[in-house]
C-alpha cells in the first residue's frame, strides 16, 4: 500500500474551511453593523497570510505541484497551473482585504464594502479552490505519484513544519477556536 502524501493537506484544509466560515460569518455581520472587531480581521489575515498560504500553499507549491510535474503533469495548461492562478487570486483578494481593515482601523468611513468583498471574493476562491485539490487534484497524485517519491514528499512536509515550529499549527488552532466560541 502507497503512503497517503494528501491526507495532511486535506487536514490542513479543514482549518482552513472553519477560518473562511468565520470570515463569511464576520463580513456578513460587520455589514448589517453588527461587527466591528477589526482584531478579528486582523487575526483573520495572520492566519491567512500565514497558515494558509506561507504553511499550506507553500507545502502544494514547493513540494507536491512539484513532485507532480516531475512525475508527468505538464507545469503550463494544467491542473497545477491553475491551483497556482487560484492562489495568486487568494493573495490579491487578502491584500485588498488588508488594506481595506487598515484603512477603517485609521478612521477611514465607508470601508465595510470593500472589506466584505474580499472577504466574500476569497471565501468563495477558496472553497471552490478547496473542492478541486480534494476532489480532483489530490486523488490524482495519489495515482499519479510513485512510492519511490512519498518519503521525500512527506519528509518535505514535516520539514516545513519543523520550521515553523512546534507550537505553529496549534496556535492557528486555537485562533479559530476562540473566535468560533465567539
């Protein structure tokens, strides 16, 4: 039997999904003026920029997307390329969603909008995005990807995570149990 190089991803996803519902939840209430604890917003990007992107992305990117197109999957036209499109969107939804947090945390009226647009624009990227590296991208690899290669992939990941350090993933946990207990 291969080892499973997708499952960690997919727990990590997870996370993910329970941070976009909080977004949603948040931008949904902030524009009925029900909310306005940019902390959250704030915390919400750190976790974005930083467990999801800097953590996660970057095990897809540096790791599996390249242990794919070294088994076969082209690296243009392909789903890879599209994964990469996809979060290079998610950045630039979560730069607009930080300026637009700043800018209200400074005074600035009238930043509610843009704040829930991209907040709604990478919740939506996201989940769609989700849905196809789980449904269709990863069971690929796992298809695609030979066992000669899994210890490599799975001791790339643990590095990443060593990196980090051992408290890394925990804290974001606990981040989006606090605000879920909210």
């Amino acid at each position: 039997m291969k080892k499973d190089i997708t499952q960690v991803l997919v727990t990590e996803h997870r996370l993910i999904l329970r941070m976009i519902d909080l977004l949603e939840r948040n931008a949904s209430e902030m524009l009925e003026g029900n909310f306005s604890d940019w902390r959250f917003f704030i915390d919400a990007i750190d976790f974005i920029r930083n467990y999801a992107d800097r953590f996660h992305h970057a095990k897809e990117e540096d790791v599996l997307f390249e242990a794919l197109v070294a088994n076969g999957m082209p690296r243009e036209h392909s789903p890879v390329a599209a994964m990469l499109m996809e979060h290079d969107a998610g950045r630039a939804h979560v730069a607009l969603l930080d300026k637009g947090v700043k800018a209200a945390m400074a005074g600035e009226t009238g930043q509610e909008p843009v704040i829930a647009e991209h907040a709604f624009g990478y919740a939506t990227l996201l989940r769609e995005h989700i849905s196809k590296e789980d449904g269709v991208l990863y069971p690929l690899a796992e298809r695609l990807i030979p066992e000669s290669a899994r210890d490599g992939i799975i001791s790339a990941y643990f590095d990443s995570e060593e990196k980090k350090g051992a408290d890394f993933s925990a804290r974001y946990e606990e981040m989006v149990i606090k605000y879920e207990s909210r």
